[in-house]
C-alpha cells in the first residue's frame, strides 16, 4: 500500500474553491476500505474537513476501524486511537487530561479537538455507562454516534437503536419472520439528561448543517454530542447510490429530525420545519429490511414518529 500522504494534494483552482460551500481541503484520503456508499466514511470525511488535521480521534471496534486502514496505514490525516469497544468516553476524557497535563489547549479557536467517534451499538449499549461518565465529568471533547441501526461491522445484528420492524441478522426467520418490537433507543435524549452546554442531530445528507454543529461543539467549553445518521447499504439492503437519499427521507418524514440543544433550550434545524412531514412509507420502501412489514407494522411506526416529532415541536416552542 501506498503510503496515502505522498499523493493526497490536489491542485483546486481558485473559482472553483469560491463556489463550494465546504472546504476544498481533504485531510480523509483515497484509498479507506469503507462499502460503497457507506455513510459513516462521508461523516469522517466531513468532521476531518471541519477540524483538519488538529483532531484526535478515538474509535473503537466497529466498521471505522476497518474503514481506516491497516498498521501502519491510514486514511486520516489525524491521530487515531484505536480502542476497546466499550471504552470511547473514557478515553476521551484521558486524551483530554493528558493534553492539558502537557500545556495544550483544548477546544475553541486554535485549539486541539478531541472527537470519539463510534457505533450505535458501541454508544446506545456497550459503550453507554463510558459515554455517561464522559458527560458528567465535563471534558471538553467531542463523542460524535454514528447511527446506522444496528452492529453492521459483525454481520447486522440488532442494537437498541435498530427501529421497530427492521430486519437483522438475529430476526426470527421462517414462515413468520419476527422483526424488531421495540423502538429505537433516544440516545440524544439520555445525554440532554446530563444537561450538557451542547448536543444536537445530524445527517450527512445536510453537509453544511453537520458541519455548523461540529463548528459550534469546538466553540462550546465542555462535553459536545452529535448523534449523525448514517445509512449502510450492506445491512439496510438498500441501493449503495441511494445513501444520500435516504438519509434525506430520514429528515424529510420526521423520521430523524435535526435539531440543536444549546444550554437548554431546544432549536429545530428542518430544511422546511413548518411543512408536514412525508409519509414514512417513502423512507421505508427503499429498504429491504423493512419488506416483512405489512400495513400494521408501518402504521405503528408512523404513529410513533409522528408522536416524536410532536414532542420535539413542543419543546422547540417553549424557546421560540
């Protein structure tokens, strides 16, 4: 393998770099082992054009070790730190202690980032008392969950934020397949519970929204969350090009609703937050984990986004 840094630079013309809306700089480079229109390589691609190369990343097992590429190679143009599945908020509290120990800012202006970046299942189970630990001691770091629904890296197990209905590999097979019957964990919710200076959703279908939330968590002393949706073809069985689709339809139906909470007061961040929000079927349709739904099964989890995205409305209201 060729070593990635020797042959990164790319020559943008100066017209072109005034009509992009993000960095022109890439500091994730070609040759990572990410699916075709894997989702969670987009979100690394995004959040290192926001930080450069003064981030430091820890991952644990999950698709984006992989994603990075084998020792001694790697795609990003900042440390990483590989780590134990469970153990991201913690060892973003000890990256932090050890910066500041050795005279380093951390966070704001010129600062470093100290960004973990992990799994639903690494975040909504196995990694959740870590990430509670990493909130109420105050860090300044930034743990960014990469959602997409369920442990994809160790063959589509489901995790508690795989939705109701959705299709895994340990679902009940024959004649009647068993899908999920419970509801997706609200991860974001736990971590507002710590009454955190920031948190907030996003989507890597809206670059330019994710990108002002990683800018905000830097600015913002003390621990940042961002919960990003990020589709996977493999384990969704969906197209690899509709990736973006999705994740737009995911915003779109209420599905997964952008929003901020900055020192308590609740924002929606929706392209159009005053429009009714599409029909959920339109997201589920283009998903082969959601063809063993009959009509019952979708009504059920439409009354329950609906429900969500009205409790979330109510809260916005209250800081309008």
């Amino acid at each position: 393998m060729v070593w990635i840094k020797e042959v990164r630079k790319m020559e943008i013309p100066e017209n072109v770099k005034k009509r992009l809306s993000l960095p022109a700089e890439e500091y994730f480079y070609a040759g990572h082992t990410a699916c075709q229109g894997c989702a969670a390589a987009l979100g690394l691609r995004y959040v290192l054009k926001a930080y450069k190369n003064k981030v430091i990343f820890t991952i644990p097992a999950c698709c984006s070790t992989i994603i990075a590429g084998p020792w001694p190679y790697s795609t990003f143009g900042a440390p990483l730190f590989h780590t134990a599945f469970e153990t991201t908020g913690a060892v973003i509290g000890g990256i932090e202690a050890a910066l500041k120990a050795k005279g380093y800012k951390v966070k704001g202006e010129d600062g470093i980032m100290v960004v973990g970046w992990a799994g639903d299942g690494g975040t909504a189970d196995i990694g959740l008392q870590a990430l509670s630990g990493f909130l109420e001691r105050g860090h300044d770091g930034l743990y960014i969950m990469y959602d997409n629904e369920a442990y994809m890296n160790t063959g589509i197990q489901r995790s508690s934020s795989t939705p109701q209905g959705a299709w895994t590999t340990n679902t009940p097979g024959g004649k009647k397949h068993f899908l999920e019957q419970r509801p997706k964990k609200k991860v974001i919710d736990i971590v507002i519970a710590h009454k955190i200076p920031y948190a907030a959703t996003a989507s890597v279908a809206y670059p330019e929204d994710f990108m002002r939330k990683l800018k905000k968590a830097q600015e913002t002393p003390g621990p940042s969350f961002i919960q990003l949706f990020a589709p996977c073809p493999t384990g969704w069985r969906s197209p690899t090009d509709k990736s973006i689709e999705l994740a737009k339809l995911a915003v779109q139906t209420a599905y997964f609703p952008l929003f901020e909470y900055e020192n308590g007061k609740y924002k929606i961040n929706m392209p159009s937050p005053n429009k009714e929000p599409k029909p959920l079927e339109e997201f589920l349709k283009l998903q082969g984990r959601f063809k063993y739904m009959n009509k019952e099964d979708m009504e059920i989890l439409q009354e329950w986004v609906l429900r969500e995205w009205d409790e979330l409305k109510k809260k916005a209201e209250m800081f309008k």
